[in-house]
C-alpha cells in the first residue's frame, strides 16, 4: 500500500491528490506517518507500570498484532495471518482486543481473545472498517467506517450486532474514542478544510469542535479519568506531528513531545501519568513512553530491520467510572455477518 508520507516526512502526491489529509488516520497509511531518520533525544532505560501494551509491528512480514509489557518484556506475537492486522484495542476487561485487518480484501473489524485465539470477523463491508475503540462498559465498539462514501463514525455491540451510524457529515469523520463515563467520544474530522478534534454524544448530537489549530489535530485519545484529551498535531511546516494534550472541553492546549522525529498515535498509560506513542528511532519505528511534562523518555519495542506502530495500553486493574445511562444511536442499523473465525 502507497504511503501517505514521503520518507523525509513531507506529504506523498496521493495524499495531496486525495485532498485528505486524514486518511492517514484511516488505513494502513496511518503506521506510515514518520520521518525516517533517527531520534537523538535521550533515553531513560525502562518505562515502568502495569498493564500490558498491544500494537502492530511488522517484524513477521505483513502487519501482525503484538502484546509487551510497559518496561519491554514478554513480547507475544497474537496474530500471523495474511494481510495487514493493525490499530488493536485491548478491551476494558483486558481479555479482548479489537482490530482492524484486511486478511478478507479490505479491512474489516476483528475480535479476538487477549492470547490471540478465538478470531472472529464482526464486519463484512465491501468498503473499510477501521480504527475500533471499545466502549468502557465493554459491550460495545466504536469504529470508523466508509461504507456510505466517506468516513463516518458507527457504534456496534461487541459481537458485531446493531451497527449503528452515528456521523453523518459530508466530511471524513474518523478514529473515535469514548470517555471513560461513555457518555461522550472524541474523534478526528475533516470539517471547513482542515482536521481537527470534535466531542459529541454518542447518539451524534452536540457534535463540538474542540481545535481550531490551522496544523493539522488527529487521533484524540481520553485520559483514564477523563480530564483531558491527548492527540497529535502537526508541526507549522507539516512535515512532522508531536503530541498534544488539552483539557477535554478543548482548553490549556500543551505539547508534550519534542522528539526530532514525528510522534505518532498516543496512548494514555492507565494511571494517567504517561503517554505511550510511536516514532522514528535507530532505524526502525518504536514504541516510545513520555510524561506528561516530556521528561523520562523511554523505549518499550527494539530490534533492527522492522517496525512497531499504533500501541494500545491498558490494565484491567485500574479502571474508570462506572458508565452513565445512556441512550443508544437512533440510527441506521446494520446486520453483521456470518461469523468468520480464525
């Protein structure tokens, strides 16, 4: 697949030509968003804390899904199939991941058990499903999907049933995540020619921009208790992206990361302190952790000749509030497929 980055960072001609810059949040062009030269900044030998971190490396061959824990030990290959698996979502229980892969032709949403067994296939579009995000009760997903033109976001149960479209703009709407009290979910958009961050309900009512940065703001991830939202945002010259925090109602915006290289596509650690990302380093692509104030730099994934990208990180031990009650999408509703299990 084409990537949507040249290799000294600056936009390839397919994105330019798309006119959608956001489509490197989508597909596999998202784990492509880097500039090829190492990193100097200095390293701290271990990240620490708990939980375990999941995420696609491409060190077998195709993208395949990985597990390690926080300071770079017990790395767990869980998938080995043909095409792309990529973006998991560790489940809020720890004993699922979600993913998207395209081992059927395009790429569709997956579940399978935290150790790898149990494969299932829970959308079949002839379009891309892409980027799921579990809901915090569990039972839920959240996705983007472009089975009506452009990307729009869509909530599904967690065993692919009632696929419900929740966006409905002309614009691309992608990489959803919900508030640890799943009332809300933040997502990427496409609107009024540039990407930015928008909240809204999950019914896709008091939809809110948060970011009017003229870069451009992609992939918002909520923090553990909520408070806050990180993404990345590109650099002035649009060659690069670091990574941001801001308050979740879109105020005190702060960059966090200073790498020379871009840093791509974070993760709240699940105590809220760090932020778990991937960047260009000793010639290959790495799983980095950063504090929140951009101190204690420190790799998680190694080795030379591949890649890691997209992590996830969670600990089923520490978890958010109890979700609110709240009312489901009245929206289009989709059937599932016939299960697919690998």
């Amino acid at each position: 697949m084409a990537s949507a980055f040249t290799d000294d960072g600056r936009p390839s001609p397919l994105v330019g030509a798309l006119g959608a810059i956001t489509l490197i949040c989508l597909v596999a062009a998202l784990v492509l968003v880097f500039q090829r030269r190492d990193d100097p900044a200095p390293l701290t030998a271990a990240a620490g804390g708990t939980g375990r971190i999941v995420f696609a490396s491409d060190r077998g061959g195709d993208l395949d899904i990985y597990a390690v824990n926080p300071d770079g030990s017990g790395l767990v290959q869980l998938t080995d199939e043909r095409g792309d698996d990529q973006t998991p979502s560790l489940s809020p229980d720890g004993t699922k991941i979600a993913f998207e892969s395209r081992r059927n032709g395009n790429f569709d949403i997956y579940v399978m058990n935290a150790d790898g067994t149990n494969q299932v296939q829970l959308t079949d579009s002839p379009a891309d499903d892409v980027f799921p995000r579990w809901v915090p009760d569990g039972g839920r997903i959240t996705f983007a999907s472009a089975r009506n033109g452009n990307f729009d976001i869509f909530v599904m149960h967690a065993d692919g049933e009632n696929q419900q479209r929740v966006t409905r703009e002309a614009s691309t709407d992608t990489a959803p995540d919900f508030s640890p009290d799943g009332t809300k979910i933040a997502y990427g958009s496409l609107r009024e020619a540039n990407d930015d961050i928008f909240v809204m309900n999950i019914d896709g009512t008091n939809q809110t921009r948060l970011t009017e940065d003229p870069a451009a703001d992609q992939l918002p991830v909520f923090s553990p208790d909520g408070t806050k939202i990180a993404f990345q945002r590109a650099r002035p010259d649009g060659n690069a992206f670091d990574v941001w925090v801001m308050n979740a109602d879109g105020s005190d915006e702060r960059q966090v990361t200073r790498t020379e290289a871009s840093a791509v596509a974070p993760t709240w650690s699940p105590d809220g302190t760090k932020l778990a990302f991937h960047t260009s380093r000793r010639g290959g692509i790495r799983i980095l952790v950063v504090n929140l104030d951009g101190t204690g730099l420190a790799q998680i994934t190694g080795g030379s000749g591949y890649n890691s990208y997209v992590p996830d990180w969670r600990d089923p031990a520490v978890r958010p509030p109890a979700p609110a009650t709240t009312v489901a999408p009245t929206t289009t509703t989709t059937t599932r497929p016939p299960v697919r299990r690998r």
